[in-house]
C-alpha cells in the first residue's frame, strides 16, 4: 500500500513538472556580453591616459577601461543625435538610464551628428575593489557634422563618474565643465 502511494505521489509529482516545463516561456534574449555592439565597433577614438589616483590600477584594467570609455561615448554620441535612451541602456548605470528614460519625449532625431575625435584622460579616485572610478577629462576633442556638409570641432573638459557593472563599465554621471 506505501508502495502505491509512493507511486502515485511521485506520478503527481512528474506531471506537474512536466506541465510547468511546457507551460515555461522561451527567452531568446542574447545575453549583452554575446551581442555585436556595432556603435562601439565603429567608434575609435585616441585616448591618452594618466592615473593620479592613490590606488593605481592594473593595465588590464585600464584597457578595458579604455575599450569601454570610447564604448560609452559611441553611444552619448548616438544620445546627441537619436535622443533614444533605449539602445544605450547597457552602457548607463540603471539610475542614470531611468533619469534619461523618465525625461525622454520622443520626436524627430536631430540632423547634426557629433563624433568624439581624442581624450586626455586623467583617472582621479579608482576604488580599491576595481569597481568604481571618477575621470576628468582635461581634453575632450568633437567634431559637429552639420547638415550642410560643414564641420565644427571644439574641445571640452568633462567629469565623469563609472561603475563596473557585470562586465564592462557604465557612465554614472556626467558633468562638462566648460
């Protein structure tokens, strides 16, 4: 009689496993690591770097951080022209996505493109464990395409602020000095 209990207990058991198999939904989503991030691919900008940090960082760190700084301009740079915050979300921190999606009005994408030329980048904190650091640009170099074919370069100082979330670095926060 326990035997047939036993049984049927485990039958139960299989059936309801197997339904809630079937009943599960396919995620096709790639994973961001996976994906072809084509504005990154296509951006290659010169990037010197100085660390004035006490922390010094190691140089496979600086490399992916330089990999990923000329990443996330690649896609401020599509921000400045397509103000959809969507495609640039892995490369945001979540706080800072949401502030851009939260403010985003959708409308027509703007007809001047800016391409980021060079940076000169001094790293001023980098945090023991690795996973944050604070940048000051001293010379960032952009160029403005206008519709008309004209072209216009200026050069800015900016402060930014990233976090290494999973396996690359998001902007945090973004100040342009002058």
């Amino acid at each position: 009689m326990t035997r047939w209990i036993f049984l049927g207990f485990l039958l139960i058991v299989g059936v309801l496993l197997a339904s809630m198999a079937r009943l599960q939904e396919k995620n096709d989503d790639i994973p961001y690591f996976l994906r072809y991030d084509s504005l990154a691919a296509n951006s290659n900008p010169a990037i010197q770097l100085e660390v004035v940090s006490t922390e010094i960082p190691t140089e496979e760190q600086l490399e992916k951080l330089k990999k990923d700084y000329a990443a996330i301009w690649a896609h401020l740079n599509e921000l400045y022209q397509h103000p959809n915050p969507k495609p640039s979300k892995e490369r945001l921190t979540e706080r800072f996505y949401l502030h851009l999606a939260k403010n985003y009005k959708e409308g027509p994408s703007g007809t001047i493109k800016r391409k980021n030329l060079s940076h000169s980048l001094q790293v001023q904190t980098w945090s023991r464990d690795g996973l944050s650091c604070n940048i000051l640009d001293q010379e960032a170099q952009f160029s403005l395409e206008f519709p008309d074919g004209t072209t216009e370069n200026f050069t800015s100082k900016i402060a930014i602020s990233l976090l290494l979330q999973g396996d690359n670095w998001r902007l945090d926060g973004i100040r342009f000095i002058d």
